[in-house]
C-alpha cells in the first residue's frame, strides 16, 4: 500500500511546506503549521474545456462588453445594499464573518425572507443547524413564502448538483468550514478543504451567475479562519462587528470589488431580528452628559456616510512608576501619539498622569480626523474645564503640532448642522469649503494650541 504523501500548511496564510517550521516565513506568524495529507494534482486532459466538454473560451475586445444596471438585487435592507456597493452583484461570492452569536445567520436569514418576498428563489444551506433549528429562527421574524428553499448538508458534490438542480437566485453558505470536499483527504476546515470548498463556489458563482454568501468563522484576533487565500478568492469580504452581549451591531465591508471599502451598516438586535438603524449619528450621541468635563463630539467619515460620534477622556493623577495609558474604540498607539503632541506642543503635563481614552458606543474607529476630537477631550479632563455641547469638532493632528485638512468637510458640517450643533472646529484649511452651510459658527484652527484655547480660553 502506497504512502500518503503529506505537506504542512500556514493555518494563517496558507503556506505550503514539506516540513514543519516555527515560524512561517511568508507571514511571520509563529506555530501555525499543520500537518495535513496533499492533494492528488489533476492530470491536464481532465482540466478545463475537456472536464466540461465545451470548446474552450475565446479572448474578447473590452468593447464588445456591456453592463448592465439590472444585474445588481436589493436586498432589502438599505444598510446591507450600503456595504454591498448598491446591492447583490449577479455571480459574486461574498464572504461574511463574525465573532460567534453576532447575528450573521439571522441577518443572511433576514435577506432570504425579503429576497424570497420580492419573488427570487433562494437556497439556504446549513452544515451547523437542522431544519428545525432554522424553521425555528425563521418563526420570530415573520411569515416566509415558498421561494425560500431549506438544505442541511456538508459534502459539496451534493450541494453542488442542489444549487445546479434548482437554480436560486441566491445561495447561503453558513458555514464554509462545516463544508467538505471528497477530493481532499482532510478533515472540514482544514486549510485544504476551505481552500478546495470555495474553489468550487466561485465556480459555480461565475459560471452560473448565481450570487453566493458564505458564512466564515474568525479566529481569536478577529480575522476569518483559515487560509488568507480565502478572503483573495471571494468579491466581497464583511465584517459583522459589536458586543453580542449589547443590542447594536456594525456591517464593515474590507474589500468591494463592486464598491467602496469604507462604507458601515448600523444594525440593532431585536426580538424578530436585525433592524435598520438610519442615522447611526443619534444613536451614537443617545446619553451623551451635558456640562461634563473631558467629553467632546467628534465627526468621521464612513466612506460616504458622515458619523457624528462622542470622544470620551479621564485624566487623573497617577501613582504608578509608569503611567497608565487605555484606549477603548480607537488605536492606543494614536492616542499616545497625539499625547506626546500635546505635551511638546501645548504645553500640558501628562506625562505623571494616567489617560483613558473611550468611543462612546461600542464603535471602532480609526480615521485621522478623530485626533482633535481626542486632543479637546484630553486636554478638556485635565483641566476640568467642560467643552460646549453644541460644538463639535474633527481635523488630523500631526507631529508638529499642526491641525491638518481632512475630507469632505462640508458633508461633516451640514451632519452637524442638522443635528443642532452650532459651532464646528475644524482645520484652517477647511474653512472655506464649509463657510457657506447657513446655521453654523465656522471656527478654524491652524494649531493645537489654538484648538485648545479656542475652546477653553485660558482656564
């Protein structure tokens, strides 16, 4: 009896070798290496055009290609089309991940139903829940017609001649590595079965058009589990993000290649399901105190989606050797950045005090025009000195002290405007383009020297 051959691989990337190594010299990752049996290479007659028995494809001008607009399908919830890039691209593959009880089933559940209301045919496939349990979770949303079709299986020639046989619309996937593929001898959501398994989806997602989610599981520092490979293969990468013990919940999109990677949907978890939440901005401010020290609004730009949002900041003395230093919505390696800044620039002393630094709302954000948001709330703590509350505020901080332009301006202040807020600080550079939105006090700042006694003078 002949010997398996067998290779190791990068449970992170993905890499192949013919031995186990500490460390993976593609990622640098440590102790990921698996061991796991090699796939058998296809002999060429058995590839391509002759496995089909069609004549092989012909090259075509760019010219002779047209789009058309009606390939893309709603959803039905105005967030998710948001993320989506205007709705369900015909023939995509669309990887959805998630922390475990997020709500990705109940939110692929909920696009079934509305899809399945509009008319479309729809096939949800289960590797993880009988048909009971999901007839179960489908009770609490609503009625559901008969376009909606159920499968719970895991080998993938039979749900690829299911998909084949009753030609959906859309197909669900939850989840890619319950799946399992005859021709890898390994065990499901090993490296080579999710690679392999959504080798075969794409196939079928391009050569039928039909449009696919997949559900993937995450690892322990939040990126999908398995090869890195899988999130280069599929259209569309979402990340359903929050607390699963709060009821809000946030759809990032991290590679379109239908529309922009910035865009956010807002969801709240509720008894029957996932709702939209249209203006994440008065969520976001719900129970914001009036007159507190060390709390300032800020505005960030979601791809085209103004957010306005509350920075929160606690300075107190400390009586460590060093320093404490917690950041909580935002990268702690800015927030101490932007510290150094307004000590050296500034002139305030926080080198002998502890700093925490909070995004009100369970929201992670990154955009550089939070820094003066987070300067005004730091330098607002230590000084005991409360920020108006209707003044909000949002620009980049740089090294010297330096208050630069951001984006869209004028798209943040007519968010704050309309939201009551009567002055906006906001870089020099920027003040011309938000001069002409009626309601608001523009107020321009060079520096953050500036910034700091604008608002608080010279207390």
């Amino acid at each position: 009896m002949a010997k398996t051959k067998t290779l190791f691989f990068c449970q992170n990337c993905g890499f192949e070798s013919p031995k186990w190594m500490g460390q993976c010299p593609a990622c640098k990752e440590w102790n990921t290496f698996a061991e796991e049996p090699a796939a058998a290479a296809p002999g060429r007659k058995n590839t391509g055009a002759a496995l089909s028995g069609k004549e092989a494809p012909h090259p075509r001008y760019l010219r002779e290609i047209s789009v058309d607009a009606s390939l893309r399908l709603g959803t039905g919830m105005e967030e998710l089309d948001r993320v989506l890039g205007g709705g369900i691209t015909q023939g995509s593959l669309v990887l959805v991940g998630g922390d475990p009880g997020i709500g990705k089933s109940t939110l692929l559940l909920q696009v079934c139903r509305n899809l399945a209301s509009a008319g479309e045919k729809v096939l949800y496939i289960s590797g993880e829940e009988s048909l009971q349990q999901i007839k179960i979770r489908a009770d609490r949303m609503g009625e559901f017609t008969d376009s909606l079709l159920l499968l719970c299986e895991t080998d993938l020639g039979a749900i690829r001649e299911a998909i084949l046989r009753t030609n959906p619309k859309v197909v669900i996937i939850d989840s890619i590595q319950t799946m399992y593929n005859d021709g890898v001898a390994s065990a499901p959501g090993s490296v080579s079965q999710v690679r392999e398994s959504t080798n075969i989806l794409m196939q079928i997602a391009k050569g039928s058009g039909i449009s696919i989610f997949i559900v993937g599981h995450v690892t322990k520092e939040g990126v999908v589990a398995g090869p890195r490979v899988l999130e280069h293969m599929v259209d569309t990468v979402l990340y359903f993000e929050g607390d699963r013990h709060a009821s809000y919940r946030v759809l990032r999109g991290v590679k379109n290649r239908f529309g922009s990677t910035n865009e956010i949907g807002v969801f709240e978890m509720c008894q029957e399901g996932l709702r939209e939440v249209k203006n994440p901005s008065e969520y976001m401010l719900e129970g914001k105190p009036q007159g507190a020290s060390g709390s300032v609004v800020a505005c960030t730009m979601e791809g085209t989606r103004p957010v306005l949002l509350e920075v929160q900041a606690l300075v107190c003395q400390s009586s460590l050797a060093f320093p404490r230093r917690t950041a909580a919505g935002t990268d702690i390696n800015r927030v101490n950045l932007l510290l150094a800044v307004l000590e050296k620039r500034a002139g305030l002393r926080l080198s002998a005090a502890d700093v925490y630094v909070n995004i009100a709302g369970g929201i992670r954000m990154n955009e550089p025009a939070l820094d003066l948001g987070i300067v005004l709330a730091v330098a607002s703590s230590l000084r005991d000195v409360p920020v108006d509350d209707k003044v909000i505020a949002f620009g980049e901080v740089g090294l010297s002290g330096e208050v630069r332009s951001v984006s869209m301006a004028a798209q943040r202040v007519q968010e704050a405007a309309k939201l009551g807020f009567e002055t906006v600080i906001l870089p020099a550079s920027c003040k011309k383009q938000a001069e002409r939105i009626p309601g608001v006090r523009i107020l321009g700042v060079r520096t953050v020297r500036e910034a700091v006694q604008a608002v608080m003078g010279k207390a």
